[in-house]
C-alpha cells in the first residue's frame, strides 16, 4: 500500500481535481441523500429516546454513529479547503509593520 503524499503540486492538484469530481458524482450525491436522511432519524431517536430500557450508553452509542456520519459527508469537502492553497497575504513592501491590520480612525 503506498502513503498518500500532497507535498508534490501535482498529486495536489491531482486529489483537489478528484475530490471536487466526487462532489458532483451522483453516487455521492445519493450517498449524501441516503447519510442524511440515516443521520435525521439517529436525531429523532436521540431526541425522542429509542424506547424502553434505554440507557445513556445506547443514546452514547447513537451520538458516535450521528458524529460519525457527519464526518463521512463532510470529508470531501474538508479535503478540499486543506489542499486549496490559501491566498498569500499581501502587504507594502516600505511598510515596517506589513501584516498589523489599521485601526480605523475615529472621525469627530
């Protein structure tokens, strides 16, 4: 099995490219319909309660499963913004304090 590495441009690029790709897959797309819909019914039980003899760690149990879902659906995107570069911050050169933001002055 070889170690995924986003060090180099191009296998960056590459995951970003695929990643953006699956968002619009339909499979996905239906997979997110089908999590969704799992994750409103874990919320109803956890909400309502699951029934009799129910316990806190049965309810643990359904929180677990609930963040977990939540994290399935959301690691697209998650991958997404980690391997988009972020916009490099940009300020005068002359300027001894380049990345102090500026109070606004107050006007009288």
């Amino acid at each position: 099995m070889t170690k995924l590495s986003f060090e180099e441009p191009k296998n960056r690029e590459q995951a970003l490219a695929d990643f953006k790709g699956l968002l619009e897959n339909t499979g996905w797309k239906l997979l997110e319909t089908v999590v969704n819909e799992n994750m409103e019914v874990i919320r109803n039980q956890i909400l309502e309660g699951v029934g009799e003899g129910e316990t806190i760690e049965n309810i643990s149990r359904l929180r677990d499963k609930l963040r977990a879902y939540k994290d399935i659906i959301g690691t697209p995107v998650k991958m997404i913004e980690y391997l988009t570069p972020a916009d490099p911050p940009t300020h005068n050169e002359d300027d001894p304090y380049p990345f102090v933001e500026p109070k606004p002055k107050n006007k009288v």
